[in-house]
C-alpha cells in the first residue's frame, strides 16, 4: 500500500488505486478501543476481553459474545479486574 493525499486529507491505498480500491485510514494515535494493549483474558472463559463504548460510557465484554456475556467495568482504559502478576 502507498500513502496518497484525498480530498478527506491522507489514506493508504493499493498501489493500483484507483482500479484497485483496497483502502485504509492513516491512524494518528492509539486506538481507543484497547486494541493496541496486550489481552486480558475473560474472568469466565479465558477468551480476550474487548474494549467496547456503550450508552453509558466504556466497558470491556467478552470476544467470545454471545457465547459468554461476561462483562467487566472500564477504569482508565484497562479492565476493571484484579489480575495475578506472572513470574
């Protein structure tokens, strides 16, 4: 992919562009959904927690949803959950 310049300011896009439309947004900052932290597994099932924003603000539910419904409060972008320090 190249980066070039739009009329909604700069995008990566396939070097075949515009025949090939395969596009991305130039991410500026750390996402705010906790993408880029290392997975907290579920208290439940072990699967990753994911951050999410819902009506009444963050919190973070399990990937492996609807499967587990298990969800944890958000404090300052990280799981609300007290996790075990490994050794």
């Amino acid at each position: 992919m190249v980066e070039r310049e739009g009329k909604f300011g700069r995008f990566h896009a396939c070097t075949r562009y515009p025949d090939c439309r395969g596009t991305r947004p130039i991410e500026e900052a750390t996402p705010a959904d906790g993408t880029s932290q290392k997975p907290v597994p579920c208290p439940h099932c072990f699967s990753p927690l994911v951050r999410r924003k819902g009506k009444k603000g963050w919190f973070w539910g399990c990937s492996n949803f609807p499967g587990c419904r298990q969800t944890v409060d958000d404090l300052d972008g990280q799981p609300a959950i007290n996790l075990r320090k490994s050794t």
